[in-house]
C-alpha cells in the first residue's frame, strides 16, 4: 500500500488495492442506509476515508466500498 502522504499530495495514483485511477471521494454525499446523509470530507485511499454525517457525527478510517455501498453509519460500527 502506498503511503499515505503520497496519495494526499499526488505522488501516486493509486493507493495500492489494484485502482490505477486514484479519484478523490472528497465531497461526495450519499444517504446511509440508516436514512442519514453523510458526506466524504477526507480522503486517503480504498480503505481510508472520514465522513461527516448531517447530524455532524465524524467517522474515520472507512472504507471507501462501505461508503459506497451505504454502510457507514455514525454510531461505533459501520456495518448496518
């Protein structure tokens, strides 16, 4: 896996997971399926990203696919 200061200043592309085209999720939103918006304010690579939910909760070190999928929710556990 690449460091993470590399991805965060743009000396790699891809954070190691096999996705040669790193894109930043940084500012997509999405509704959970708990019913709660959250929205990617950090991004560090497939397994490193920090949502903030509406309800101003803050969730570090999820995983890009569970964001995806709306399981990221803002109580201890991101499985829904």
């Amino acid at each position: 896996m690449a460091p993470k200061e590399d991805i965060v200043n743009g000396a790699v592309t891809s954070c190691g997971c096999g996705i040669t085209d790193y894109k930043s999720y940084v500012g997509y939103t999405k509704t959970m399926n708990c019913g709660i918006k959250a929205t990617v304010i950090e991004d560090f690579g497939c397994n490193d990203v920090t949502v903030r939910f509406e309800n101003g909760a803050i969730r570090q070190h999820i995983r890009r696919d569970h964001f995806r999928d709306g399981k990221v929710s803002p109580e201890g556990t991101h499985e829904m």
